[in-house]
C-alpha cells in the first residue's frame, strides 16, 4: 500500500499505445487516480476489477491474497509509550501504511520433493556455534545452502527452538517490504508479537524501522524466548538500507536471537566484525562439499545408481562435491550403458561441468518436454495456466508435474501445485540454450509473460516477473565460482 500511495502521489504514467488493451488500462488508471474517490473504496475490490479482467481475457482467475486480521491505527494506545529500551541506531525513515500480501511459500522452506541425504557433520557444525548470533552460510548456487538450512530447522524445530523462516527476493531492497516480510516470517513463531510489531510500522510512520526492531529484540530479551531467524537467499538483498537493518539486528540483539543467512555471496554481511567477536558461524563451500560418503547415499538413495566405489570417488573429485553437479550427473548416468566411461568425461572446473552435465541431460529430453522447458524458462516461476499460454500446449499442468517427478530441477511452491519454480542454476542453462538454440522465440514469450502479469492480481503478479531482456548479458553470465548470474 506504501508503494501504492507513492504511485498516486505522482502523474500517472502513460499506459496507452504500449499494446495494453485498454479495458486494463482503464482499470489501472482508476486505481491510480488522485483523486480517492475516483478509485476503487479497498485492495479487493481493486482484485476483483482484475479478476473480472482475467476472465474477460479468458485467463485463470487467480485467487486473491487478503490479509487476515490487518490491524487498525486505534490500538496503536497499546504500543509502549516511552518507545524503546535498546541503544537505537539511526534507520533511513520511509512513511509506511499496511502490510503487504507476500506468496506464503516465503515463509517456510521448499518442500522436499525427494529424500534427502543427512548432512550429519554439518549440523554438528552448527550445533557447536548454535548461541552464536550469525551463522553465515555461503556459497555458490546448488552448494545446498537452502537445503542445510531447512535441515538445521527440523533440528531446531525438533529441539523446540522456534524458527522464523524468509526468504528474500529483491522486493526486500525496499527496506519497508522487508521489514513487512520480516514481521511476517516472525508470525510464524510469535504471532502476537508480530501484530505487535505491525501496528508500530503503520503507526510510526518515518520512525518505523527503529521501533519495529528495537521492539523486536526487546520483546524476545525480555521474554527470554529463543528464537532463529533464517533467511534465504541474502545475495537478492544489495540496498544499504535493508543491509543496515540486518546490522542493527546483530549488532543490538541479544543472545535470545540467532540469524541465520544463506547467500551467494559474503556481500552484505558484517563477517570480520562478527568473527572477531567470536559470534560467527561460517560454512563455505570447502565445507558444503559433498564428501564422498554422502556422494555415494545421494547417488543410490536419490538418484537410485548403484556405482563402485572407485566411481563415486572419481565422480566427487570431478565435481567437487557439488549438490547441483551429482544431481545432474545422476540424471545424465540413469541412462547410460558406460557410467565409469561417462565419469571420465567429467572434467573442468564448476562452469564447464555445469554445461556439460546440463547439455547432457538436455540432449536427453524428448523434444517435446525440450521446447517446454525452454519457453518456461522466461519467467522466474511458472504456473499451469501461464505455461500453457507461453507454450500453446493444453496438457501445461501436467507436463509441470511430470518435470517435477523427473528432478528436473523444478520445484512446487505451494500446496496447491499451482506455482513451480526452476532452480535458479537450471534456469540459467536453459536461458542460455533458449538464446542459443530459439532467439527468435525470446521477444514473442515476454510479451505473452507481460500480457499475463498485467492483468494479473499484485500478489500472483510478483510471480511472473520475467527476465528483462535489456539486461540479458549481465544476468546471464553464470559462473558457479561466483555465483553470479
Ligand atoms: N542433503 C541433500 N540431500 C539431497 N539433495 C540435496 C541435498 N542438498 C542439496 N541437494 C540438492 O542439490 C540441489 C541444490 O541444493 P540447494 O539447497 O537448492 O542449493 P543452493 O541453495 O546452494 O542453491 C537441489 O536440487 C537439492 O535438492
Ligand atoms: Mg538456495
């Protein structure tokens, strides 16, 4: 709603003559019509415009987020008058109004669609710095960050330690959403103190972050509650004003909060400062490695290969102990009458075995799921109805389905199996073989994937976004020892 009233506090952009039916356009201008009683009396009603539009345009009429229980500025009384008891830093202040609606998944881990192999020796790790404040997980893309990290909860969870779980995307660079999906992630443990926490960032508008934190953090001190905040996928996150709020976390919470922090990259986090003050816990790859023990489980208990043990050992050394690099290996390897002569092809550094592994279990596919993959691939997670709009092909849900059950690297998001998303390594490769192998096809798909976000609800609509071509060759050059993409 920020963003929202942000929007109408400038002109309204001009949406005509960019191929936007104009039914949709006459929608979207209303709801950013200065004038209030110009545009729709509430969010639903705004939705259930789009959803009407999504009909008439013959789309899959997405169900509307609300939000439960949205607070009111009349209990703000309740708020501790004399603000908060910690040391406060100095947050950049924003004006905010109410919470947003966020897909749900982001609040708990991906669910695992096939066994996982225990990762013993790591979660001793963890275990030993447990009351550290930071515990720094780091490494390239398919090192199995996110996979150790819902691990470690099971365990937590088990040990009745509360875990928040978020994961961030680059909305969270706006430092008012991420303070929004941060108190979101906390209702999962602490759900009155997140209605807490949101009533003090709609009611203190410039002041908010520093309130909502200090709240935070003294609110758990005082209540003596341990709690383990994850978050996934930090490298999304590159905005010093999101940046300094994790700061403010480590630097003014107590030892009643752990953080937790995947990411690609050590960027944005305060490393040396923790470490020095013995209030750091690091595993990079070196030691997300697969060892060759749990090489050899993941390659019989997930990728269902029974190899000699000189083989596995062989595989490990090739791939380094890379999660992304065994999984697509024992894809390529189901398949082949000479997996010790394969294996001895399995040579190079991450970036070369990446491609070959990929363009080995690409060639594989029969052309049909090929040409599927390759148009799904233009957006960032891809439902049913938007695959069978990109691809023209009716059986879209299933054909998702079936991708998921093959470990294609393609996940559901949701329970419903309505959402699925591609790793981000796999999606990688199959943009590069979409640009290589079907260029002419790339603008045709994103305008269809446009077309489809424009008239689809806020919330669906955070799903759908798509590459942008006219960044292409920066967000596409992959590089496992960087992790860039
Ligand atoms: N302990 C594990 N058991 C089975 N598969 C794993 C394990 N760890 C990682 N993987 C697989 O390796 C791939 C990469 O893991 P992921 O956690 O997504 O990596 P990252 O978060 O580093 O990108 C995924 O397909 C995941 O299922
Ligand atoms: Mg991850």
């Amino acid at each position: 709603m920020a963003q929202f009233l942000r929007i109408t506090s400038e002109p309204i952009p001009d949406l005509r003559g960019g191929g936007l039916p104009d039914s949709v356009c006459d929608v979207l201008e209303r709801a950013m019509s200065t004038d209030p009683a110009a545009r729709p009396q509430s969010a639903r009603e705004f939705g259930e415009e789009l959803q009407q539009l999504e009909s008439s345009f013959g789309l899959t009429v997405d169900n509307m987020a609300l939000p439960e229980d949205v607070p009111t500025r009349s209990t703000h009384e309740s708020l501790p008058s004399t603000g908060p008891t910690t040391d406060s830093r100095q947050l950049p202040s924003t004006s905010f109004t109410s919470p947003s609606t966020s897909p749900s998944t982001r609040f708990r881990p991906p669910a695992p669609n096939r066994p996982l192999i225990d990762r013993t020796r790591l979660i001793d790790l963890l275990r030993a710095g447990q009351r550290r404040r930071l515990t720094a997980i780091h490494a390239p893309t398919g090192f199995g960050k996110s996979t150790l990290a819902a691990q470690w909860r099971d365990v937590l969870a088990e040990d009745g330690i509360p875990v928040a779980w978020l994961a961030v995307d680059s909305d969270d660079n706006n430092v008012l959403w991420f303070l929004t999906h941060l108190i979101e992630a906390i209702k999962q443990v602490r759900p009155h103190l997140s209605r807490q926490l949101a009533q003090i960032l709609e009611s203190h508008g410039d002041d908010a972050e520093r309130y909502v934190l200090s709240t935070l953090i003294d609110d758990l001190h005082s209540n003596e509650v341990q709690t383990t905040l994850m978050i996934d996928d930090w490298h999304r996150v590159t905005s010093p004003e999101t940046i300094a709020v994790l700061d403010f976390l480590l630097e003014r919470g107590c030892h009643h909060l752990q953080i937790v922090v995947t990411s690609r990259t050590q960027a944005g986090l305060p490393l040396s400062r923790m470490r020095m003050r013995d209030e750091l816990v690091e595993l990079d790859s070196s030691v997300l490695r697969f060892d060759t023990d749990e090489s050899d489980s993941f390659l019989r208990e997930v990728g269902g290969l029974h190899l000699d043990r000189e083989d596995v050992q062989d595989l490990n050394r090739s791939t380094e102990g890379w999660a992304a690099a065994l999984q697509l290996a024992s894809l390529s390897l189901r398949d082949s009458d000479d997996p010790t002569g394969m294996i001895e092809n399995i040579t190079g550094r991450h970036h070369a075995i990446g491609e070959f592994l990929a363009d080995n279990v690409l060639s594989t596919l029969e052309p049909e799921v090929y040409e599927f993959l390759l148009s799904t691939s233009i957006t960032e997670s891809i439902s049913g109805s938007l695959a069978s709009t990109l691809t023209g092909n009716p059986r879209a849900q299933a054909m998702l389905e079936e991708i998921e059950q093959r470990d294609l690297f393609l996940r559901h998001v949701d329970d419903e199996r309505v959402w699925f998303r591609y790793h981000h390594m796999f999606l990688d490769f199959l943009r590069r073989r979409l640009e290589r192998d079907r260029p002419e096809r790339i603008p045709e798909l994103h305008r269809i994937a446009a077309q489809c976000s424009r008239v689809t609800t806020c919330c669906a609509r955070r799903s759908i976004t798509h590459w942008p071509p006219t960044t292409r060759s920066s967000r596409w050059t992959w590089s496992p020892s960087t992790g860039c993409i």
